[in-house]
C-alpha cells in the first residue's frame, strides 16, 4: 500500500497536470509500481525502465562506459546521466531517476555505505538531486527512498 507522502505527491502532480517516469537501478521498478497502486494513476505515470545492472544503464539508457567507471553505477553523476537520457525514451514532464546501494555487493566504500540512495529528477528541465543514507531492510532502504523522492517532489511543488 503506497505511504501517505506519495499518496500526496500523486495528488499534486494530478491537482499541477503533471507526468511523470522513472530511470530506476537500486529500487527496480518498485517506485513505479508503488504510484502504479494509486487510483487514477493513469493520469500521471508514464511508465519507467528498471535499469539494476550497469549493462543496462549503458546498453539501454546510453550512458557512457567511462562515466560508469570513473565514478561506479551508484552514484550521484550516474543518476543525474540516467535521469536525462531518461527523456530519449518517455516524454514526461518529470523524469526520475534512482541508483544506490540497498544490500552489500554492489560499490559501497566508507564514504558510500549500504543504503545510500541517490535520487536525480528533471522537472520541466530543472534539475533536483538528492543523497541519503538509510537504515534498514533492503525493502525498508527502498519505500525511505520512495517516501524521500515524494517529499522531494512536494517540497519542490507546493
């Protein structure tokens, strides 16, 4: 059951005539299917492409080789770099994207730990950005981020 925070956000994209589609590595696809559980989502969502392996950022979204190893799959250029070419694929008036790290194994460091999130949205062609680390579950790090990206959007809105 989607949070109260996001149940908002919809509101307010719907109340603003805004769309919305989502770049998503760490959270794959939850964010989508999350706002996908709203009634009269259809009004507001796009779709989203679940891009989990860096393959997949490259391949799919386009992002080049080099900026995936010079700064790793998870992280804040990464995500910017996903959210942008985002637009190639979905016009919406909201592009998202989402990298980060929910469990052990991916290119967590000292600095980076398990559970930093990055979130990156264009609106209307301005750019948000956020890093957070969370505590938790792989599933708890992930509906945070979900609830982070709604105020987020609310905070940026209202």
């Amino acid at each position: 059951m989607p949070s109260n925070l996001l149940i908002s956000c919809h509101r307010l994209l719907k109340e603003k005539h805004l769309t919305i589609a989502f770049a998503e590595s760490a959270t794959a696809g939850r964010v989508s299917a999350e706002f996908s559980l709203i009634p009269e989502c259809g009004d507001i969502l796009k779709g989203g492409i679940v891009c989990y392996d860096a393959c997949i950022k490259q391949e799919v979204l386009g992002v080049p080789q080099e900026l995936v190893e010079k700064y790793t799959p998870e992280s804040a250029e990464i995500t910017r770099e996903l959210a942008i070419r985002l637009g190639n694929f979905m016009k919406a008036d909201i592009q998202v994207a989402i990298t980060g790290l929910t469990m052990p194994g991916g290119s967590e460091t000292p600095e980076k730990p398990v559970g930093t999130m990055f979130i990156h949205a264009l609106i209307n062609g301005n750019h948000l950005a956020s890093s957070e680390v969370y505590k938790g579950t792989p599933e708890e790090i992930v509906l945070q981020t979900v609830d982070r990206l709604a105020k987020l959007l609310i905070d940026e809105l209202s």
